[in-house]
C-alpha cells in the first residue's frame, strides 16, 4: 500500500477543464437553424463552463478530492435537496423488478414545501400508506409509490426524457442525484427518472439476480418501453459512477441502433482492473471510502437474501454464469458470512460478482466487465466528465486515448472536483450545473 502522502499538486479551491482532442472530428450536430456544428464546438459555444481552460471554483475546505469525496457522502444534505420522488415498480421479462423513481416537481406544492425544508409531513405519510405495498421496505424521505392515477399522468407527459443511472448500490436518494434532479426540474422541460439496480434503493428482489457491470438488460428493456410509449420523444441518459459503466456499456452495445439522444458520462471508473488498483493500493481510499462501498453491498445482499438464498435442491445445480445469466450459487450464508468481514470491494467481488459471472478471479470480471472495451462502439454524442484527482476511480482509469478516437465522445477532464462532488461554498455542485446546461442546450437546440 502507497505511503499515506496527500499530492500538494493536487491541492486548491480553483479548478480547471480540459478537453481532450486528438483532432477537431468530432460528431456534427445539426441545429433547428439549420447549422451544422461539431460536439465540441456545441458545447463551447452552449455550456462555457466546460470549454477547454474554464475555471470553476470549490468550497475554501474542500481543497482535495479525498476531502470533497469524503464530504459528499458525510455531510447532510436532506433540507438542501428538496426533490420529491413518485416511486413505479418496474416489471423486466425475466421476472425480476427494479424501481422508477419519477421526480416530482408539483409535489412541492401539494405538500406545502418550504425553504427550510420543512413540508406537511402528515398528509405525505396519509398519501405515502395509500399506495405503499404490503410488506416492503419503507421508502428515503419525500418519496413514495404512484398511485394508479398519478403513474398514467407520468406515462403520459411528453416532455423529453432524462434517465438517471445512480452509483455503486445507491440510489435517488444520493446528494449528488438530487441536486442534479433540481437543477433539471427548475428549467420545466424535462421529465426525469432514477432507474435503480436490483435490490437497491429499499426495492425487493424476486429472482435471484442482482446486477454487475455489464447488466445493461434492465435499462434496456427500460428505454426501449419509453421510446415505445412515445415514439417521437428525445431520450437522454445520465450515469454516476458506477451507473456510468452500466450507461457507457449499453451505449457500447447497442451501437447505432441506441435510441438516446446524448448522454452524460460522470465520474466513470472506465478502466475497473486500474481504478480497483488504486482502491487496493492507496492509503486514503482504502481507509476511507473502500470499507464504506463494501457496506453497502453486504447490506444490499443481506436485505435481499430471503429471495436470493441458494438451494441446489429447489435451484438446481450451480452452473458457469456469464454477465447475462449469473449463477445464484454465490448466494449461501457462508457467503455472506464471509462477505461480513470484507475490507475492500476487490475480496466482496471474489466473492459474489466475480464467480457468479464465471470469471475465477475479480481482476478477470473487472478486465471483462470494463465499459473502456466497449467505449469505442459508441455512436451517441457523449459527454464525459472526469477529475484527475478522484480517489476511487484514479486517473489512470480517465480513457484519453480511447475518447480521442471516438468522434462520438467529448471528454472534459478536471484537475479537481473528486468523485461526483465538485461542491462550491454554498454546497452545491458545480458540475451538475455544466449537465443541466448541456442537456437543456442540447435539447432546446438540436433537431
């Protein structure tokens, strides 16, 4: 393990952008009037903050990517992010479920919310038992389940539409989300959905299947459900962390045939065999953050082991998975037992993720599961946003190269910033500021 030295190169408050072309050819955008322009030049043109030397600026004691990292996931943010979620089970073909959170913007003024983030508590929790299914998990503050006539007015909005993919085990809940999800609502054109992984976000499991890096089915079949709805609706994705692998995966696979219009890219661990090295073998990300990743995925598989218990006598003999059709034999109390005492994300993956898959050890899954291998399939204008000094994925992770190569794909990286944080002295993101602005160009300018 690295010495515990903090790089004094990797100190300030002031960051900077760079964009990364290995030549101008990026892919051309045709705009309403008729002009045509390439990625690079739209976003410079459209979202200054994110043009080759921008500089932002981060809160005064935030000045390193451990500290702005550390206090994204410490801090309290539950009356700074007011955002409001209508919760839709989603049904997938295999029998499994997963969990739509829809934002819900006039809620704020159904139930009477205020500045401070106080709101009418008691008719939320009178409206929250109505639609609320039996025996299932109680839901993260200022959300709750649809009911029947509320889901078919959010079926029914035609505004173009932004799916969110939330990080490693997590969910709408997350600080970084929220904010995001604020900053989109308060522009009024978009309509806007978390999509949670199996298991996460307090959902049940049905089928004894939760996810990995390349468990893109779940969005697929998400995304083609709303692009059928209404067929004539503009589509984006956004992905954090580890939500960015599994966007960056399915953009890789589907190719030209991918139905999004563009997709923002945040914080992405591309390359996970480097980025779990740095995790290993850093000091501070070890001790910091590597042990708070481990807890939440042992609780994610302890809360879902009545469903995802392994018996060979009602299962069947375990097989060799693959990323497609995992095998349930990880999941024995043995298993978790030994999961308990984990330190790191690499010995839970050893565990779970890694033999489930069929890989014999996690380097092997993460060498396979990498959104780096598929990165150069991509065919949809793709913003993508790194820092150099995040201490979860490193910077050895950030794919220059490879996005240099892909005219699909414009990368901004940072100097600082963290893992999805960028937080300024007022606490709010600077980063999801640069999204908005784009997502809210791209869409009000593009045909």
């Amino acid at each position: 393990m690295n010495l515990p030295i903090i790089n004094p190169f990797n100190w300030g408050i002031r960051g900077t952008v760079s964009q990364h072309l290995w030549n101008n050819d990026r892919v051309s955008l045709t705009l309403k009037d008729s002009r045509i322009v390439t990625l690079d030049k739209f976003v410079n043109e459209n979202v200054p903050g994110l043009k080759d030397g921008a500089r932002f600026n981060l809160k005064p004691y935030l000045f390193t990517g451990i500290l702005q990292t550390f206090y994204l996931g410490a801090a309290d943010f539950s009356n700074k992010f007011t955002e409001f979620y209508g919760r839709e089970i989603v049904h997938y073909s295999d029998g499994g479920v997963s969990a739509a959170d829809w934002a819900m913007n006039e809620w704020k003024k159904s139930y009477a919310l205020e500045n401070t983030g106080q709101f009418n508590k008691q008719r939320f929790e009178e409206d929250a038992a109505k639609t609320h299914p039996d025996n299932w998990p109680r839901l993260h503050p200022r959300t709750r389940y649809l009911s029947e006539e509320e889901l078919n007015e959010v079926h029914n909005d035609t505004r173009p539409l932004i799916v969110i993919q939330h990080g490693l085990a997590g969910g709408s809940h997350e600080p970084v989300i929220r904010c995001l999800v604020k900053d989109l609502m308060e522009l009024g054109r978009f309509n806007v959905v978390v999509l949670a992984a199996r298991g996460c976000a307090r959902t049940k499991v049905t089928v004894k299947k939760l996810f990995d890096m390349v468990s893109t089915d779940d969005l697929r079949e998400f995304i083609r459900r709303e692009h059928e709805r209404i067929p004539g609706r503009k589509i984006y994705g956004v992905g954090f962390s580890f939500g960015a692998t599994l966007i960056a995966n399915y953009l890789g696979e589907e190719g030209t045939d991918c139905p999004l219009s563009g997709v923002v890219c945040l914080s992405n661990p591309w390359n996970m065999a480097a980025s779990s090295q740095k995790m290993e073998n850093d000091f501070w990300s070890k001790k910091l953050f590597s042990k708070a990743i481990v807890n939440f995925l042992f609780r994610t598989v302890k809360a879902n082991m009545a469903e995802l218990e392994y018996n060979e006598k009602v299962d069947g003999p375990s097989f060799l998975g693959n990323h497609k059709k995992p095998s349930p034999h990880v999941f024995t109390n043995s298993n978790l037992e030994m999961a308990k005492n984990c330190s790191s994300v690499v010995e839970f993956d050893e565990i779970y993720a890694a033999p489930a898959s069929g890989f014999k050890t996690a380097l092997d899954y993460y060498k396979s599961g990498a959104s780096l291998n598929r990165l150069g399939k991509i065919r949809v204008p793709t913003l993508v946003i790194n820092s150099y000094d995040d201490p979860l994925t490193g910077h050895e992770s950030i794919p220059i190269k490879e996005a240099e190569a892909n005219s699909n794909i414009l990368l901004c990286t940072t100097d600082l910033g963290g893992h999805l944080a960028y937080l300024d002295a007022n606490d709010n993101s600077w980063v999801t500021q640069q999204i908005t602005h784009f997502f809210d160009r791209l869409d009000a300018l593009t045909v």
